[in-house]
C-alpha cells in the first residue's frame, strides 16, 4: 500500500491538536515558590534594633507628643516631633524614590478635641515600579502622638515610648531600609496624629483614599509592639499579636459581605487572607518568631488606626506585643506604693520591636513584589457535582506565570493545600467544595505568591 501523503494543512491541523494535548496532560512547571526571595532576606537582616532605639529615644525626648501640645518650638511638643520625622525620612531617603510629605487637615471642636487643630500625618511613599502594579498600594503606619491619664492634658509629660514611639520607630526604619529597594506595587509609610484623639488622622487619610479610589490593597497598623514583658513579669520575646477582622460590622451588608456569609465564608473576608498571607511570609523569613493571628479586629475596648481603613473597605491589620502592661500605657508618670506608671523608655525592648518590623518588611515586601491577588474568582455551583471548578480573570502584571489552588478544611484557620494549575483561567479539582474553602492565588516567574482570593458562588 502506498504510503499516504498528508497535506499541509492538516499536518498544522495535526500539530496543533499535539501542542493543545500536551499543554492540557503538561502543565508546564510552576515557578519556584519555596526560594526565599534574597531581596527580603537582605531587607529582614537590615533591620536594626539600635537604629529603633535611637528613634525611640528621639520621640520621646519632645516631652510630650500630644496632638493638641504646642508646635512652635524646636525641642518639645507634637510639632517639633512631626518636623524631626519628616527630615529624618528625607534624609534617609535621600537618593532613593521615597517622597515624603506632610498630610494636613484640621479637625473640629469633637469630644476629645477642645480647640480646632491641625492634624498631621508624616507619609513617605515609595512608588512602585511595574506599570500593571504600581497603583496597588500597601499602607504600614504607626501613630507618633501620646497621652497620658486625663486624654485633653496636652503639657504633661507624655513619653508614650510603647504607645507608641515603637511603632514610629519601626514605620521609619522600614521606610528607610525599604527605599533602597524596588517593588512591584507601592509601599505607603505612613506616622498618623490624634491616634489617642478617636483616629482622627488615620480616619482623614483613609476617607481621601476611598474618596480617590485609591487601591489600598493591604494595610497594618503597628500600636504597642515595644515590650515583651507582660503586667506580670513574664517575658514572650517569640511573638506578635496580630488582629484580623472577619466580616465587616456593617449596619446593611453589602451583597459581597452576604455571599461571604452565605457560603461561610466568613473566616475568607479580604483582612483574614491578608492575616494568613502575613503570617506565612512573616514566620519564613523570620525564623523561631511566631505571627499569632487573633480573629477579632482589636482588644476589647480598644481601637486603632487599622479601624477607619475597614470602615472603608480595605484589609487592614494590626500588630500588638503578646501581652501587654496597662499601667504602662496611658498612664501620668508617678510611682505609687513602689510600682512605677507610666509609658518609659526603660520598658521597650529594642530586640523585640526589630523582630515585630521584620516580621512587616517581609509581610510589604512579599505582597508589593507578587502580582495581586486574583480578581473574578468563581466556584462553579450551576450543577451538583462532587469536584469543584474554580474560574478568574487573567492578572494584568506582564510577569505572571500562572495560578495556584489551595485549600484548607472548613475548621482549619491555615491553608493545608496547593496545587499549581499552569497559566489558565479555570481548573477543577476532585475534591467537594461542599467540604472545604479554597482560594486562587497568582505566582510571578520569580516564584513571589499573591494574597489568595476567595472564590463567589456562579450559578
Ligand atoms: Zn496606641
């Protein structure tokens, strides 16, 4: 029998249904997620406890930081504070694309404001560098006012060295450690006012951000991480707190916070993935040091500047030391029958609040070098089925390599599964998704893993 000749166009026909099979049976191979990226080893080891300690000791030599103190002069009160911050960013900053900038507003006679005052927020943005990213913005703040017992004394003495020069101090090294690198997405350092004075600086800040429709992507607060010796003397050197929303406390709920609940999900809100991604990334690059996730947006009666960035929608987060000393904080300085009051210096552990900041810079600098997390992303519930069929829009960052599954059951806190799916918009996976949540996250060639997204019902 002669051998039959085959014609051009259905050998292309021929070579494109090979190439179509083995890409459907061949993934090609995920990009290596479990490198450490040598970036955030060198931002994590750059951290310095002496540089904090030196910030701290700064701040709290203005006497008093309280929002309404007086800020004329140059060595004492809220004023001198804010002027000091902003040179020191620009001064360390110098060189680097980090732009520093006051932002002012003034705030009304309120309950705890007894004159109209300037509120002023020192913010040092560090502007991303890949076009498809760079309007992704992470927020790390920390407040540099203070207060003592009596919340309108604005001249006593007020060293607020916990509450909370310490996370001043770890917003500014890592503003100025992290300014020397690049970012995919851009990094927002921000020291806010009137934290004691019912948030009033953070609140301005996050309202003009939803007002602008800025893509606040991610956001921790860093409130009280100074010491490790809690009210009874024990010493927990290993840890952070690290307070994580769930559902939003929305008087009407919006139809996406509905469907969350809905499909249980209510542990899958944006701060909660934004919680086990921190997490993650914060405990691998900063070894025998432990990210103890809270499900609670903050202590009981307690607040803080992660607080207005929820109640306009973004994941926001905040760190706190794991137990802390009340008569340490908000208190006049005095000693009574032998106990010392009072937020000093003497009480921070500088070792500690560098273990706290590198735990953040990690956390920043994972989350602004990896794509963003997934959008669109569906479970297929049309037909009742055993497995599950995720589907999502394509990323928009050039350097996407594909998209990774994971999965965890619906009592566990913490991811217990992945599994790399190539660069595709759907996959399904023999597994009930009535049994278990699951989320889609995205991976760059560089192996640097987005925040999962939790996936909505389509019908
Ligand atoms: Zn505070």
């Amino acid at each position: 029998m002669p051998h039959a000749r085959i014609s051009p166009r259905l050998l292309a026909a021929l070579l494109a249904l090979a190439a179509g099979s083995a890409a459907a049976q061949g993934t090609p191979a995920s990009p290596d997620i479990k490198r450490q990226q040598p970036q955030i080893n060198k931002i994590v080891a750059e951290v310095s406890p002496k540089r904090i300690e030196a910030y701290v000791a700064k701040l709290v030599g203005f006497g008093t930081r309280h929002t309404m103190s007086e800020t004329e002069s140059d060595t004492r009160g809220i004023g001198a504070a804010r002027r000091w911050i902003k040179s020191e960013l620009e001064r360390c900053g110098a060189g680097t694309a980090l732009q520093v900038a006051f932002d002012s507003h003034v705030a009304p006679v309120s309950a705890r404001i007894s004159r109209p005052t300037e509120i002023v927020n020192v913010v040092a943005t560090l502007p991303g560098t890949q076009d498809a990213a760079k309007d992704r913005l992470y927020v790390v703040s920390g407040h540099y006012d203070s207060r003592v017992s009596d919340v309108m004394n604005y001249t006593a003495d007020a060293p607020g060295a916990n509450d909370d020069a310490s996370g001043t101090a770890a917003v500014m090294e890592l503003a100025c450690v992290m300014a020397k690198y690049k970012f995919d997405a851009t990094l927002v350092f921000m020291t806010v006012a009137a934290e004691e004075q019912g948030l009033l600086g953070a609140r301005h800040w996050a309202e003009q951000a939803r007002k602008n429709n800025l893509n606040v992507a991610g956001m921790f607060t860093n409130d009280i991480i100074g010491s490790s010796t809690a009210d009874n003397g024990k010493v927990d050197n290993k840890q952070v707190r690290l307070f994580s929303q769930s559902v939003p406390a929305t008087r009407e709920m919006s139809d996406a916070v509905r469907q969350l609940v809905a499909t249980g999900g209510d542990s899958d809100s944006l701060s909660r993935q934004l919680a086990r991604h921190t997490k993650e990334q914060g405990e691998r690059y900063v070894k025998g040091f432990k990210v103890s996730v809270i499900h609670r947006s903050d202590r009981y009666l307690r607040g803080g500047d992660h607080m207005p960035f929820l109640e306009q929608g973004y994941a926001a987060l905040r760190f706190t030391e794991p137990a802390e000393d009340f008569s340490h904080q908000h208190q006049d300085l005095r000693t009574e029958n032998g106990k010392v009051y009072g937020d000093l210096i003497k009480f921070n552990d500088y070792d500690y609040i560098a273990k706290v900041a590198r735990v953040n810079g990690a956390a920043l600098a994972s989350l602004a070098l990896a794509p963003a997390a997934p959008q669109g992303v569906k479970l297929r519930t049309d037909k009742l089925t055993n497995d599950s069929t995720l589907v999502w829009q394509a990323n928009p960052e050039p350097d996407v390599a594909g998209y990774r599954i994971v999965w965890r059951e619906t009592t566990a806190s913490f991811w217990q599964g992945a599994k790399w799916v190539g660069n595709v918009q759907e996959a399904t996976l023999d597994m009930s998704k009535d049994n278990v949540f699951f989320g889609v996250q995205a991976v760059d060639k560089d192996g640097n893993v987005s925040v999962a997204t939790y996936p909505m019902p389509q019908r």
